[in-house]
C-alpha cells in the first residue's frame, strides 16, 4: 500500500489533498500536522476524513518543521489519538510518554539523517519493544549496501516494520518495500514537492514503477548511474514491461564510481536480472562480467548487463543504436549520399558513448576525430579505434560533415550550456546530439536555427533501450510505447527535460 504524505500550510489546502488522493484510490495518507501554519485544528483535519490517517507531527531534529514547544507538539499527537486517527507516528523516545488509547494503531520509528545504523536488527528490536503496532526506520543510505541491509530487516522482522533508506542511493527501497513485506511505503502528493530525502511522487509510485504489483517473485532490472535522478530510463523500460504483461520492474541504482564492484558483486541479493549501465560506469563493469559480446571486447565499453546462472553477460547497445539513428535521419531529411553520407565526423566526449559511436562510425568508413576535456582519454579512444584526437579547444579547428555530442553538456538540469559554440555550426553539418533529456538541448536549438540536419537522443535512447529489452525479454520490444513514454515524459516537465 502507498501512503501518500501531506505537507500543507493551510487546513483546507490538506483536506482537498486527501480528497483527491482518495478519489484517485489512494487507502492511506500522512497528516504531516508540523507543516500546519497557526493553531492544528486536529478535529477538523480527522473528521469526515475520506480514507485512514496516519496522524505525524514532526520536530526538525527529525526532518519536520514543528517550531513550536515540546509539550505543545505531544499534546496534538495525543489529541489525534483522541479523535481517533488510524495511526499516530511516535519518534522512540518519546513513545513511552504517549500511552495507548481506542483503536489507534502505535508507529514507533527512528530517523538517522546520516547514515544507515550498523545493527538495524538490535535497533528494531528496541522500538518493537516500546508497544509498537508498527516499527518504522527512516535511515540515510551511503552504500548500496545500506539499502539491502534495510530491506532484509524488512523481510525478517516478526511483526509489521516500514524500513526505508533516505537519498538516491536508498530509493530503490521504497519501490522495494512491499515486495520485502512492509505493510505501506511512502510516497509525496507532488513529484516536486518531498517531504523526505528520495521520496517519490504517488503517481510515479502508482503508475511508472506498478508498486502494487511487485511481489517477491518480480524480477528486478534497473539503470546503474552517478548521479541517476535525471535519467528516464526507467520510465521508458516500465511502460514497455506494463505494455508486455511481465512481470518485472525497472529501477534507478545510484552508485558512486568506487562502489560499483561491490554492487556487482551483491546483484544476486536485489535480485537483478539486467542494468543499463551509463555515467560513469560504462568502462569500469567489465571487470566484473563473465562473458563479453564481440562489439564490448572491441569497443570497451558496456551500457547493458545480464545476470543469469553462468554470471554477469556485458553488451553494448550504444554503437549500433547510434548509426541506425543516423541513418534514418539522414534517409528522412533526403540526404542524397551513399551510406550515412559521411566523410569526416568530430565526437565530443571520451567517456563509453564516445567510445561506441566512434567505434560505430570507422566500421562504417568515416573519418572519425574525438576531442575531450581530458586529451590523454581521447588519445586511449583514438589508439582503441583506430581513429584521430585533438584537444578540446582545438574542436573548432577543422570542418567536419558531422558533430555528435557525447558528453553529458546541455543535460537536464544544465539546459542553457553547449558543448560547440553556435559560430562554429555550419548548414552542411549533420549535428547527433546523444543527450535525451531535454531532446531539444541548446546544440540541437542553435544547430536547427543555422539549417544544419540535426539527430537528437530521443532517437538513439529508444534505440538502444529496445535492443536491450530484446535481449533481457527474449522478444519484440514494444517500440512505439517507449517512444512515446520518453516523449511524454519531457513534455511534461516544467523545465525542458
């Protein structure tokens, strides 16, 4: 079950959010009353109520806003029990200070803002032991580990425990909740509105990752990424996995570049049966693959992991998804030339992208120049390939036919920067931005404003994210559906991204 947080200044204002959640079919919200401007009105916000409450009047110690005095903030906390909240959300040192009463149902819970406690078992058993009816830990993760240390806490406890790790890194376990046995899981009203580090918004909960339909048996694929909140990834994949009936979810694993062996290694522990692999991981997996296709051995790089009783298989999606969308944009825009039509192509970037689009365009016969911040990574490249580099601020230096951006400038939230100054555009050039989010990036702004043809990431995105469900589903991909998640879901962001 999703609970839903309100967090409103005004009484009305919370009283149309819990209507609406309830008429959208939400079974339980949280009352955050620490977020009520002037005298809680406690009666007024539990009666008539349109579904359960869980009553939390939160101290900023603990991640809330109560400003006001100790005293005053139990007094509301046992005012609600009083008028009969279904739930009331007691920090454990001060739950033996509230005494049970009617029907209310007791959540003792611990937060910890900075880390996951090293013994969540020993911790669990102190709050279960303070007349909890449900235990809750709120815990900062910092490691992978963090999360699946919490989940097992999850899956073991005796009686009904809510245990998630706060921050990106401890997201997946909100998604992961249920499926582990916790009896509801938290979620925001608004995507842009958390109440708590890493919440995710009701809807996305609901309808992006299926909460309500993971189970145990739900297999577990995901995008591997630092930073990852940015990535679209799992909207594309879930839509595709609800379109097909699999029973599978796709989640957002935010790892930092020295603990991604240590996640590999712990896969079978989620468990996970596939990753997209990006920034900045695409180089640094290989150690821990057991079977490379022909295209990760000549590349380098990988962007897509299998897990499967032999081990960990390593393929790369990126290079073919990127000469297809080459090619069918440049056959679209009347292009007459043979092949992709090109001669003479700069890439921008040093990292796994540039390194299969590179790779890519010299199987093809193109001319291929890299340029990168981090000459020496462009020289690796050029020897790998078989291609030319030349420094970053030398980019501007030769005409090219064709401009990939590879790097990660002009992403999402970084919208007004440009890895190619608009001077140095011309209308012959052919200009591939691999950047998805925005699909409109300044490049692919200014590039469209000088007449240049112009590819952007949504096109080698859906690409390459179809040929990785081919090979994690063992069937067609449902290409349309994905495409127009991805589109969908930049229309809707109020930044472009």
């Amino acid at each position: 079950m999703i609970c839903v947080s309100i967090g409103r200044g005004r009484h009305r204002h919370v009283i149309a959010e819990h209507r609406h959640l309830a008429e959208n079919g939400i079974r339980l919200v949280e009352l955050r009353l620490d977020y009520i401007q002037g005298k809680v009105q406690v009666k007024r916000l539990l009666q008539d109520r349109p579904c359960p409450v869980v009553a939390t009047c939160r101290r900023a110690a603990d991640g809330g806003r109560w400003e006001g005095s100790e005293e005053e903030r139990l007094l509301i906390l046992r005012t609600a029990i009083v008028e009969g909240a279904d739930y009331v959300d007691l920090e454990d040192d001060v739950a033996a200070r509230v005494p049970r009463y009617g029907a209310t149902k007791r959540i003792v819970s611990h937060h910890d803002f900075e880390k996951t406690p090293a013994n969540l078992s020993s911790l669990h058993k102190r709050l279960a032991g303070l007349d909890a009816d449900v235990v809750k830990i709120a815990a900062m993760a910092n490691h992978p580990t963090d999360s699946l240390r919490m989940l097992d806490m999850v899956r073991t406890s005796g009686i009904p425990t809510v245990g998630v790790c706060m921050g990106d890194i401890g997201m997946p376990t909100r998604i992961l909740a249920g499926a582990a046995g916790s009896p509801f899981t938290f979620a925001t009203f608004h995507d842009d509105r958390v109440l708590a580090p890493g919440q995710i918004g009701w809807r996305q909960m609901r309808d992006v990752y299926r909460y309500e339909s993971i189970t145990p048996r739900t297999r577990v694929y995901g995008v591997v990424a630092d930073p990852v909140a940015h990535s679209l990834s799992p909207v594309v994949h879930n839509a595709a996995l609800a379109a097909e009936g699999i029973d599978a979810v796709y989640l957002p694993f935010r790892v930092p570049a020295e603990q991604i062996g240590d996640f590999i290694t712990e896969s079978d522990r989620w468990p996970l049966a596939g990753l997209s692999v990006t920034i900045p991981h695409k180089e640094a997996v290989l150690p821990f693959a057991t079977e490379q296709d022909e295209l990760v051995k000549a590349i380098g790089a990988a962007n897509t992991l299998a897990f499967g009783p032999a081990g960990v298989s390593a393929f790369n999606t990126d290079a073919a998804a990127a000469v297809d969308s080459l090619a069918a944009a440049i056959v679209e825009q009347d292009v007459e030339a043979e092949g992709l039509g090109l001669k003479t192509t700069l890439v921008l970037g040093a990292g796994g992208a540039a390194r299969a689009v590179a790779f890519a365009l010299r199987r093809r016969g193109v001319d291929v120049t890299v340029a990168a911040r981090t000459l020496d990574r462009a020289k690796k490249i050029a020897a790998d390939v078989g291609c030319k580099a030349v420094d970053w601020a030398a980019r501007y230096r030769l005409p090219y036919d064709c401009l990939v951006n590879a790097t990660p400038v002009g992403m999402h939230p970084h919208v007004d920067e440009t890895p190619f100054d608009k001077e140095h555009l011309r209308p012959y050039m052919v200009v591939f931005d691999t950047v998805y989010n925005p699909e409109n990036t300044l490049l692919v702004k200014e590039a469209r404003t000088i007449g240049c043809r112009i590819v952007t990431g949504v096109d080698m995105f859906v690409r390459q994210a179809a040929i990785q469900f081919r090979l994690w589903h063992d069937r067609e991909p449902p290409h349309g559906v994905m495409r127009e998640a991805l589109k969908r879901a930049t229309a809707s962001a109020k930044v472009p991204g």
